[in-house]
C-alpha cells in the first residue's frame, strides 16, 4: 500500500444476496482512485484501498448507483485499546436486532398464511368471502414481511439486472395481480402461492441473518478476552486504569491468576503463563526478566512486573481479530444456487411471457386472453418449489446434524463442504484432550515408583502451576507436608515425614543424577513429553513425566476421514517431536509444528492456493482465523467460543469422529438441495410451453405446483435417515 492511499472499512446496507455484494464490490473497485476492494457480505461491510484524492462520497455516490447505501462513517475503535484507530468491532447488536427482525417477520408470515392456504384447501373456493380473506390475509404478507424482496427485485430492474428476488417478485406479483383481477372479474385465485412463497423465503433469510449475526460474533468476543483494567506502576505507586488508557512504556503490576493486560517485556520476577490462548498447548510457558508475554494470556505463578510494549489494536489479541475478520473476508462470495439458475431463468421467463402476450395477440386473441395466457406463464414459473428447495432441505439437514451432536450454521456452508478434499486438524483439544496427565514413573536405583509419584505428589498438591495438579491427581495421599516454598520458573519444595523433597527442574530438584536417569529423560523429552524431577536438592529419586494424552477415538476419526477420500494434515503450535509422535500415533502423514496463529492461517492458505478445498478442525482461540480462512472451519463444542462462532461447524461434545459425519451430512444435505432445485427447474420447464400454447388450466398448474413442493418436502424428510458417512 502506497504512502498517499488509504485503506478503510465500512458498513453497507441494501445487500440481500451474494450477488449483491458483487454488484457493490464492482462498484466499488471501477471507482477512479480505488486500488482495491473487497466486500464481505456475511458482516455487511465493504473494505476500500483509495488513493487520498479520492472522496469517501465518491465511493458512496458509486454504490448509490448500484442501488445500495454505503454508511460514510468507518467504524471507530470501540474495545479495549483502541485509542482511536480503527478496531475489529463489529455492531453485533445491530445485526442480533436484524436476526430477530426476521424471525419476527416469519412468524407473522406463517400466521397469516396458514388459514389462507387452508381455506385454499378445504374452503368453497368460489365464495367471495372465502376470496376475500385471502386477499385481506395475502396483502400485508406481500407488502409486510415480503417487502424486502419486492425492494430488491425493483433495484435490480433499476439497473437492467435480476436474481432470485425478481423471479420472487415476478412470480408473486403475477400470482397476487391475477387474483385480485379474478376476484372482480371472475375466475380462479392464486393468493396462496404468493403467501406461501413469501414464508419459506423469509424463513430462509432468518437463517441467513442468524448466520450473520455469528459470524461477527467471533470478533467481538475474541475482543471481549481482554483484561478490562490493569494496575500500573506510576511515582512507585500501583495506580489501577482502564485498559485503553495503557499507554506504551507503562509498568503494570500483574499478580498471580490475573490476565496480562498487553503484550510487554517482563522487567521484574518470574513466573509461568498460560499461553494456551495462542499457541492451544496446556502447558505454561515459564517467564524471567526479559522474556516477552502477550495481552490476555495468564499469569500462572508469581508477580510480574511488564512494561508494556504493544497496545490497542497492535497487540497479539487483536491481531488475531484482525485475522479472523480478514480470514471471513477473504472467503469468495458463494452465490446461492437458486440465484445462478434465477440470472438465467430470469430473463427468460420474462421473454418467453412477452412473446406469448404477442403471439396470441397477433393470431386474433382478445387483449383479455393474450393476457391471461401471458400472466399463466409467469404463475407456472412462480418458484414455489424452488423457494423451497434450499430451506426445506437446509432445516431438515441442520435438524438432522443437530440430533447427531452436529451444528450447521447456514446452506452457504453446505455448498462449501461439497469440494472439500483435505482436512487440516489442530492437536490440542482436537486430536488431544488438552488436559495434562501422568504418562511416566522412572525411579532411580533404590527407589520405586509409587515412592517417586507419592513424594512428587505430595510437594506438588500446594501448587497451584497446571502440571503440579496433575501429578497430585495421580499420587496416592500421603502425611502432611511442612516448609513448603515455591520458587517460581524452578520448582516447588517441603518436608516429607521429614525428609526433604525438591520437585521441579533438573537443575533445582536433583544436580546429580544417574546416567541412566538422565537418559530416560532426554528420551521422554524427544517424544514430547515434560519432566518433572523428584530429589532432596542434591540428589534424584526419580522423575515424572506429563504429556496431553490422545483422545481414544481420534485414531478412528483420521481413519474415517481418510477413507472418504480427504487428505489429512496436523497443524499445531506445540514442537515438532510431540507433534510427530502424535501424528504417528493416530495415522497423519502430514505435520506442520510450531505454527503460531496467523501462521496456521497462512499454511491452510497455502494448501488453497494449490487448489485444495479445505476443512480446518480446531478447538481454541489461537484457531479461530485458521478456521475463518478455511473453506470449511470445524470447532470441538467443547473448545472457546470463539473458535466455535467463527467456524461453519460446531461438533458438540468435542468427539473428532463427528468431523466425518459432519463432512458427510453436509455433502449428502447439498446433494439434496441440488436435486430440489433440479425437479423444481425440471417442471418449470416442462410446464412453460403448455402454459404458452393455453393448454395448461390454472387449476391444473395450482395441482402440479402443489405436487413439486411436496416431492421437494418429501426429498429433504429423507435426510432424517442420515446415519453416518
């Protein structure tokens, strides 16, 4: 980016399908002065790379041309640290207003059209006062809650475009125009398929704002991680602030179980930090003068004292914000199938009805029935059974996943699942349980084992560190333990029925070891495990070795992947040597280790990039931009919530096995979806040319419309059976 451009974000309104956002993208970017721009629909916002000559209301005024609205104010920094510059946030509430708005409006659609489409069944169709509650029921559907497509059937006409809402407003209006002429004229009414597609349709869009409205989500609660105060030292007194007024050079005093408020260096004591938020190992990192440590992670162990480095929207949190906000812009728009087919269809359906107004005129027809024949060709185009091929399907398929421990979020992820061909797997929490436990006993000559686990556990049960938990977890209880200490980065040490115990660090708990020990060590080490040394200060008992431990069906979850035909890939923060034997252990060829967060992004990029649809399965913060960037983002339910708002898939109860019924369900849902959409296109077009030779009666057309919604109903209740891939 050159020194004189400018690159912003902002919120558009108006967009109400992928090609919408196109549309507004297009405009944007053949604006003069704009280098590059990029709209991302699922958030509503569009990001502008614009030479400083460039005024925003030129940017606006070209959007306004598209027949959108693009809100001139970026948003402003409005979580911790934002002293102004542009942050991640995202208006959530706005969009929770929307979904809500929605489903709203679906629930007075489906009101409204109930009794409509029963007095269209069982109601003495040719009463007028049967016909005229249909009309006063179907009014306020079309022109209430149905509105929106109306709207933007007009703005696509407006500029000589169209997408499914035209085919929508066509067919509809058709349907509803029709009626009410029947109504004073006589003949048979149609308000029911009006109403009815207006339910479905807006059923599907509350499922699209829900989508949405997680989607920013995400971003909003990786922000709210943050510490929301931190304690600075100023004149050597303790002064507790605001997070967003830490400025860079300040000292901040962070105590035992508190969040490190920014990214610093420490200049004071030692401790250990849980840095699981990054990098997804359990194990805390041990910290010395020196040593940097990172906004929103953990102070395990003792005081610290940091000078802050990094603040507001430079931090490591909110970069990786940044990444998942990037990662979901990022994604290709995916155009909704019903709409590729409808900027086909469209434009000739339309032709088709204008030639048969013609033609019937031509040949002598009254103007009345070269109407009539005309108007029937858009009602036996009317998408009923193509308005309900998506959300038919997606409600059953979803309905299904649920049942199975499985969230789906949207019929945009089942497009997205269908290509997939490799599958990249977070280690920790994922393939792993993430809890740490006792994988080893060694003890040195003239000691046991059970005596090494029971003094270690013993010491290690006053300790609040995450590993000296563990292997109190394991030891059996034994007496009171007197003149404990800690010494914080070293060990832990005490009195055992009046001996001595040191517990930590070769170097603090046993200086002198057996060779053979020192062997046993280094050997757990390379396979990825942590040490833990047992002695007196002086001389070793024995060690300890800790290690997350393998989840029991994870084997079978790579296996089942596998045989799908997907290629598997482990990518994970922790070190080569455990990453491997991991590996090794459950069948991935593949490892990519030690890969921090906006690493993982770039390597499920670069397995993009040579032409792999992807699947990310992960569990914790540090994965939730690798799983916004891929193609498919898969979360353990029982990993953060962030990780599961910013992926497509949420596998409740964290079983890995469940990656493979999900890929499978989505695979077998979108396969249905396009079977739907194909018998729906199929009798429209079988039925078209009828309707244009005037051989097709209105009440037959109603029966074989009525026929194709059911079958497409019927076609997705199949998905009920789903068992397993």
């Amino acid at each position: 980016m050159s020194k004189e451009a400018v690159r912003e974000t902002f919120d558009v309104k108006g967009m109400t399908c992928a090609s919408c956002a196109a549309r507004v993208q297009k405009a944007l970017a053949t604006t003069p002065g704009v280098s590059e721009a990029g709209v991302n629909f699922a958030l509503g916002r569009a990001t502008v790379e614009r030479d400083e000559s460039v005024a925003i209301d030129d940017l606006a005024s070209a959007v306004d041309a598209a027949g959108y609205e693009l809100i001139v104010e970026p948003e402003v920094a409005t979580s911790h640290g934002g002293h102004g510059e542009h942050d991640h946030g995202i208006a959530v509430g706005s969009e929770d207003d929307l979904t809500r708005a929605a489903w709203r409006s679906v629930v007075v659609a489906a009101i409204l059209s109930a009794p409509i489409v029963g007095l269209a069944m069982f109601g003495p169709m040719h009463a007028h006062w049967v016909q005229w509650t249909q009309l006063v029921l179907t009014t306020p559907v079309l022109f209430g809650p149905g509105r929106r497509f109306l709207t933007s059937a007009w703005k696509q006409a407006r500029h000589l475009s169209s997408n499914m809402d035209t085919l929508i407003a066509l067919g509809t209006l058709s349907a509803y125009g029709y009626s009410v002429y029947a109504l004073f004229f006589g003949g048979d009414v149609y308000f029911e398929t009006a109403a009815v597609i207006m339910t479905f349709l807006l059923l599907g869009k509350y499922f699209e704002h829900r989508s949405k409205s997680r989607a920013s989500q995400a971003i909003r609660s990786l922000l709210e991680l943050g510490a929301k105060e931190a304690t600075v030292v100023r004149d050597g007194v303790e002064v507790p602030i605001p997070i967003d007024e830490v400025e860079i050079g300040d000292v901040i005093r962070v105590r035992p179980g508190e969040k490190i408020p920014t990214d610093g260096i420490v200049r004071d004591g030692a401790s250990s930090v849980d840095e699981s938020m990054l990098t997804g190992e359990p194990i805390p990192v041990d910290k010395l003068v020196g040593d940097e440590v990172f906004g929103a992670t953990i102070n395990a162990g003792g005081s610290l004292l940091i000078e802050a480095t990094r603040v507001g929207a430079d931090t490591a949190l909110a970069q990786i914000a940044a990444l998942v906000e990037s990662a979901q812009s990022r994604k290709a728009p995916i155009e909704g199938l019903a709409d590729r087919i409808s900027a086909i269809f469209v434009p000739i359906v339309i032709s088709v009805a204008i030639v048969t107004f013609a033609g019937w005129m031509v040949t002598g027809h009254s103007f009345e029935t070269s109407l009539i024949t005309a108007i029937a060709v858009l009602i036996i185009a009317c998408p009923c059974a193509m308005g309900l091929a998506t959300p038919a399907a997606v409600v059953v398929g979803t309905g299904r996943g649920a049942a199975m421990g499985i969230v789906i979020k949207g019929g945009d992820v089942l497009e997205r699942s269908g290509a997939i061909d490799a599958v990249a797997l977070d280690k920790t929490g994922t393939i792993t349980t993430g809890q740490i436990a006792v994988t080893d006993v060694i003890a040195a000559a003239g000691h046991d084992e059970d005596e090494v686990l029971a003094l270690a556990g013993a010491v290690e049960a006053l300790s609040e560190h995450p590993i000296a938990r563990a292997i109190a977890a394991a030891a059996a209880p034994v007496s009171d333990v007197s003149g404990f200490s800690s010494t914080p980065g070293s060990g832990v040490e005490g009195r055992v029925a009046g001996a001595q115990v040191s517990v930590g660090r070769r170097s603090f708990a046993a200086p002198e070891a057996p060779p053979e020990l020192v062997e046993s060590a280094e050997r757990l080490s390379r396979s990825g495990r942590t040490v833990v040394w047992v002695g007196d200060g002086k001389d070793a008992v024995g060690l300890v070795a800790v290690a997350d431990t393998v989840k029991a069906t994870a084997r079978d979850a790579v296996v089942a992947l596998q045989r799908m035909g997907l290629e598997t890939i482990l990518i994970t923060g922790d070190n080569d040597s455990t990453a491997r034997a991991i590996a090794e252990h459950v069948g991935i060829e593949k490892v990519r280790a030690e890969v921090m967060p906006e690493d993982k992004v770039t390597e499920v990029a670069q397995l993009q990039e040579q032409g792999k649809r992807v699947a990310m399965v992960g569990d914790g913060i540090n994965d939730a931009p690798a799983l916004a960037q891929a193609d498919l983002g898969i979360a353990i339910g029982t990993g953060a919530d962030v990780a599961i708002e910013a992926a497509d898939v949420t596998l409740v109860g964290g079983d890995p096995q469940l990656a493979a019924t999900a890929i499978g369900l989505a695979r077998r849902t979108l396969t249905t979806i396009k079977q739907n959409l194909f018998w729906a296109f199929f009798y429209n077009v079988t039925a078209i040319p009828l309707a244009v030779v005037g051989l097709l009666d209105p009440m037959i057309a109603a029966a074989a419309m009525a026929f194709s919604s059911v079958s497409v109903v019927l076609n997705a209740l199949r998905l009920r059976r789903f068992r397993s891939f």
